[in-house]
C-alpha cells in the first residue's frame, strides 16, 4: 500500500509540475501578446487623437452653425473637455443623437464609436466648456 500511495503521490508531483509549467508559459505568452497589443494602440490613437481640433461652446452645439464630417483620422469621435460634462453626438444623415455620455475634464473620451468616415455630424453639451476633438 505505501508504494502505491508513494507512486501516486509522485505522478501527482509530476502532474501538478506540468500544470505549473504549462499555466507559467500561457502566462509568458500571454505578457508577450499583451505587450505587442499595447504597442500597436498608441501608434493608432496618437495618430486619431495628433489630428484633433481645438472647441469652445456654451450650453450649445459645436460645431455651431453647421457640421463637422469625420475622416480616416480616427474611427471614433472623440472628445477632451477641459472640465467634465455630457456630451451626445447627433447625426445629419438620421436627425437622430446618440446617448449622452459622461467624460471626465482633462481626459479623452467616446461622444461616438465606429463612425463612417464622412459621416455628418455635431456634439451637443449640456454645459459651456472647451477642449479638443478628434474625429
């Protein structure tokens, strides 16, 4: 009996080792990819974001008259306000405005994802404030 608990014992260390091995080489991998994941995304947003413009509204649209129509820049809209507010983005081809979506002052947010570009369209705040927009 005690030899074959001793040999279970040992390819349950063997299996336990293999697994260990197994799950420290996924997780290697997994470093690597997220690395070279993480080094593509700024390259793309740098461009998106190096393209943006710069805003100033009061408790209106921007742009005010008119619209603005979006590029290859970016596949998103876009916005860096200088203090936090609402911000929605309306659409010349439907008349139809998307939710109002909260981004915080000072950092870059989503009015808007997966844009056409050459899609018309303006952002409505729901307070005055300036920033940057890229589209």
């Amino acid at each position: 009996m005690l030899s074959r608990s001793h040999s279970a014992l040992a390819v349950g260390l063997r299996s336990r080792t293999t697994t260990l091995l197994a799950a420290g080489l996924l997780a290697a991998g997994a470093v690597v990819a997220a690395g070279e994941q993480a080094s593509a995304a700024p390259t793309t947003a740098q461009s998106c974001l190096g393209s943006a413009h710069s805003y100033t509204t009061g408790y209106d649209d921007w742009p005010s008259p008119g619209y603005a129509t979006t590029t290859s820049n970016c596949s998103d809209i876009n916005v860096k306000p200088n203090k936090t507010v609402a911000v929605r983005t309306c659409f010349r081809s439907t008349g139809a405005c998307n939710a109002w979506r909260t981004i915080s002052g000072g950092t870059w947010g989503l009015a808007a994802t997966g844009v056409l570009n050459g899609t018309s369209f303006f952002l409505s705040f729901n307070q005055d404030n300036s920033g940057h927009v890229a589209y």
